[in-house]
C-alpha cells in the first residue's frame, strides 16, 4: 500500500483531534470559509449506535475523500472537512470535558 502525503496529513491531524479540543478553518466545498470547535476526544463524543458495518463503509468513504469526520462542539453534531482544505489549526489549551 502506499502512502501518500494526504494520508500522512490525515493521520497526524486525527492524531491530534484525538488528544485536543481544536479550533480549525478550513474552506468549504461550495467555496466558503468555516470555522468551528471541533474534537475526537472519546470523552465529548457521543455513544455510537449504529452497526460496525456501517461504521467500517463510512470510514472508507472518508479515506477515498480525504475527509476527517470530527465532533463539532458547538453544533453537538458530526461535521466533515477535506484535509486538503484546511487552513488553520489551533489547539485549545484550557479546553476541558463539558
């Protein structure tokens, strides 16, 4: 398999979501800027209910798009963004458990 630069960039950024709560901008498909608090810490995300097969499937369909699947802490919702398309990240330093 190989292993490209936006699969490398895919890692580290879900690395990083999954340790933080981060502030990111990223440029939207229809041509928009957004911004928003987002994470993958296990403890702000809600449970999971649907069937590991249909958690597998969407999780490919991430990987052939370049998307990272992230909790959106203001909307409480999932929300995706290409990786290609992000422009800015910050960490939230003080962000704790709500």
């Amino acid at each position: 398999m190989e292993v490209t630069n936006l699969d490398f960039q895919r890692w580290f950024l879900e690395g990083i979501l999954k340790a933080n709560v981060c502030k990111i901008q990223f440029t939207r498909v229809s041509g928009g800027v957004s911004t928003m608090r987002c994470t993958l810490k296990p403890e702000y995300l809600p449970e999971y209910t649907g069937s590991l097969d249909n958690l597998a499937k969407s999780e490919q369909n991430r990987k052939v798009n370049n998307t990272i699947a992230v909790w959106n802490l203001d909307k409480e919702g999932w929300r995706c963004f290409k990786v290609e398309n992000l422009i800015n990240l910050e960490i939230e330093e003080d962000a704790l458990p709500i």
